[in-house]
C-alpha cells in the first residue's frame, strides 16, 4: 500500500505561484509513474502532468509552458510548481502514483484562484 500526502494548496490571485509537494511511502519510490490531476466543480477529473521514473514528463495543453512537473527520488516527493495561475486552475488537486497494475490517490488539496 502507497500513502500519498498532498501539501501547498491555497489561495492564490490571478497570476500568482504555488508548489504543490506530495510524499510518497515505499522504498521504490522511483519506479513510480507520478502524476497531478485536479478536478474543478461540476468537471471530471482531468490530468495535469506526469513524470516517469526517467524523469520523461509530460503535460496537459492548458498548463503548458506554466506548470512544472518534477520528482526528488532521495525524499520521496513530487512536486507542482505552478506559475501564472488563472482563474480556471481552480480545482481540487490529487496526486497519483501507479505502479504495475496499482493505482494510488492522495486525499487532494485545494487550489482557489481569485482577486
């Protein structure tokens, strides 16, 4: 079993930053396929970024040239750097981890985007 803990959501004006971080349990951490994904009132849940093991990333067209996806193996951590927030990024973020046929969820994490 995979604990995910989501952190650094918040409330953020139009064109602010926030680092989301999620910790990971588990001693292979960097065979993991990490992933964000959020889902905003009334939407299904939508992906964000994922990052390989390798470190291959890649990204949803909405946050491209944005959000920055990447992963510390040594802490066990991914993390969402997100620069330029717009109103539209508000959403509950989830982290993700799969692993062969697992699939893990962190409990989530608000981001409101607002003046």
């Amino acid at each position: 079993q995979v604990q995910l803990v989501e952190s650094g959501g918040g409330l953020v004006q139009p064109g602010g930053s926030l680092r989301l971080s999620c910790a990971a349990s588990g001693s292979i951490f960097s065979s993991y396929l990490m992933g964000w994904y959020r889902q905003a009132p009334g939407k299904q849940r939508e992906l964000v970024a994922v990052i390989a093991g390798s470190n291959r990333t890649d990204y949803a067209d909405s946050v491209k040239g944005r959000f920055t996806i990447s992963r510390d193996n040594a802490k066990n951590t991914v993390y969402l750097q997100m620069n330029s927030l717009k109103p539209e990024d508000t959403a509950v973020y989830y982290c993700n981890a799969i692993y062969q046929t697992y699939t893990y969820w962190g409990q989530g994490t608000q981001v409101t985007v607002s003046s």
